[in-house]
C-alpha cells in the first residue's frame, strides 16, 4: 500500500501563524482557506533519476533538488541584503515593473511560486490597498456635500480595503517561508495571505483555481522548468496570466562583458563576507547562464500551452520579464 501523503499550509491566524499539517490517502482531500475553498493535490514521491545541471556541475536530477534546497536554506536570512548588494537594489525596481504590468483588480486571486520571502505578495496587497484608497477619495470628492460625521462613518464602516483579493505563497524551502511569515508581521500584513509549502513542479492545488500565477527569480532553480509551466497552466483559471520574473540574457556585447566580471568576481565574494556562503553565490551565478534566453523561454512558454506570450528585456536584458494567458 502506497505511504500516505502530507501537504503543509500555514496561516496568518488572529494571534500569528497557524501550521495546518494533514496526511491522506491517494485519494486526496480539500481544504477550506481564507479566500474560499482552494483544492488540495499531493506530492508524487516518485522521480526519474536522470543526469541535470547544477550551475556548471553535472548532477543527477534527484541531487540537484537537495543541493538547491541547501542553498535556499543557507541564504535564507542574509536573502533580502544579498539582493539589495548584488542588483544595487534595482530588484526593487524589477519588482515593481512586474507589479505595474500584472495591475490586478481588487478580488484578484494570486498564486506566487518560489515567493518564500514575500516580496511580490507584500507589493501585491500594497497595490491592491493603494486602488482602494485612490477610490475611496475619488467616491468622497464627488460627494463634497457630505458632513463631517458622514465623511467619518464612511471611513469606518468601509469595505475589505482589499476587495476579496488573496494570495497564495508557495515555496519549497521551508526557511524561505520562514524570512516571509516574519517580514509580513514586521510591517503589519495580517489579512490576504496563505503560505503554502510546496513544488512548484506539482503544485498542491486543484485545477483553475488562480487568476494569476507569478514567479520571480525561481524558475531557473527548478529541476523540471517544462513541468512547472505546465502546472502553472493548470492551476490557472481559463483567462488566467502567467507572469515570470527572471535573470535573461544581455544584449549588449559590452555590458555583457562588465556583468560576467560582477558576476563572477564580486557576487561571490559579496556572498562570503555578507552571508558566510561562497558556494551559494557562485551557484546563483552560474545557474543565470544556464537558463535559457528570452526567446527560448518564451517557446517553453507557449509549449506548455500558454498564448499571447511576450516578454520584456529590462537592464538591457539582465532580467526579463514573460507574460502568457491561458486561454
């Protein structure tokens, strides 16, 4: 008999963070979560040993999973410093690009994949917040006959500031998920968000359940890049929008030349001195050159089904971001 499967959720609850642990059969259950019922699949134990990349080294593809979770996991709480060093904070800017081109509506239903520090899901309620508020003074300046005390009653008696929208974090490395729970009470985020753990090569939810799916700077660090498209495909509602932030190819000979010296002669050793981790820095720079360009990713794209794929070269093409809808 096949051995149970486990699936881990955790929650802002009232006084902090809830840790909901379930074992099943095969044949699976639901669970209700705070933005309604949100199916719940398991993860196969099964997996085909075959020969990958490890940055530059060549591994099986059952180790490359233990060697990135290792890195995740050593990275972990210098993660937010090492990316203000290494970009000269621009990922801020990256972010914020991504946030800009998804522009969701209040009652969006986001998943973010590989998102275990929080910085797409925090930008995601703060965008949402912000829609709110504009309309709010919009409802208020066409309204300027009202008095003072119903002007302060409509600020009491207001809506969800954030309309229904929700979003779901899902990462792999439990340590990730950690830095996240810890800076979403740091700066108050309390409503609007699930934290998941999980793969995003099969992902523990049922079909069509997201209006968007992101990821930001995760998917090179997937063993099976074809695969988490495809559940990326699955898991969205018909309509739906893929957006993936991540390290490209540079498109200017001399920029290129300048970026493979940064890359190789100061990141790691800015992962040394900042986080204790040497090796950790020169696998996030290698795995950048083993990803694919824009074109090719943006094929992968579409092969896993997606339609209308685009993408935009930012930084001269250190990073891209790729868009594509389920139709």
């Amino acid at each position: 008999m096949a051995a149970p499967r486990s699936y881990v959720l955790w929650s802002y609850c009232g006084r902090g963070w809830s840790r909901l642990v379930r074992t099943c059969g095969p044949r699976g259950l639901h669970s209700s979560l705070p933005a309604g019922s949100l199916g719940v699949r398991f993860l196969s134990q099964e997996k085909h040993a075959t020969q990958t990349h490890f940055g530059f080294e060549t591994v099986s593809e059952e180790e490359k999973g233990g060697k990135v979770y290792q890195v995740f996991e050593s990275v972990a709480k210098k993660y937010d410093v090492m990316n203000d060093m290494m970009s000269l904070g621009i990922h801020r800017v990256w972010k914020d690009m991504l946030l800009w081109k998804m522009n969701p509506l209040p009652g969006t239903q986001l998943l973010d994949v590989a998102g275990g520090t929080g910085d797409i899901a925090f930008r995601f309620l703060n965008y949402i917040q912000a829609q709110h508020q504009r309309k709010q003074k919009r409802q208020l300046r066409a309204q300027q006959n009202l008095s003072w005390d119903e002007i302060a009653k409509k600020y009491q008696d207001e809506e969800d500031p954030l309309g229904g929208s929700h979003v779901m974090i899902c990462d792999i490395n439990r340590e990730m998920l950690k830095v996240g729970q810890k800076k979403a009470s740091d700066q108050g985020h309390k409503a609007g968000l699930t934290w998941v753990l999980g793969d995003a090569e099969e992902l523990p939810f049922d079909d069509h359940k997201f209006d968007i799916y992101t990821i930001a700077f995760g998917i090179r660090n997937v063993t099976h890049i074809d695969q988490a498209l495809q559940e990326a495909h699955r898991v969205l509602k018909p309509g739906g929008r893929f957006l993936c932030l991540e390290f490209s190819r540079v498109n200017n000979p001399l920029i290129s030349r300048l970026y493979d010296l940064y890359s190789f002669q100061v990141i790691p050793v800015l992962g040394e001195v900042i986080a204790g981790d040497w090796k950790s820095y020169q696998y996030l720079v290698e795995s950048i050159r083993k990803f694919p360009s824009q074109e090719e990713f943006k094929e992968m794209i579409e092969d896993a089904g997606f339609q209308k794929v685009t993408y935009e070269s930012l930084t001269s093409g250190i990073v891209a971001i790729h868009s594509g809808f389920k139709l």
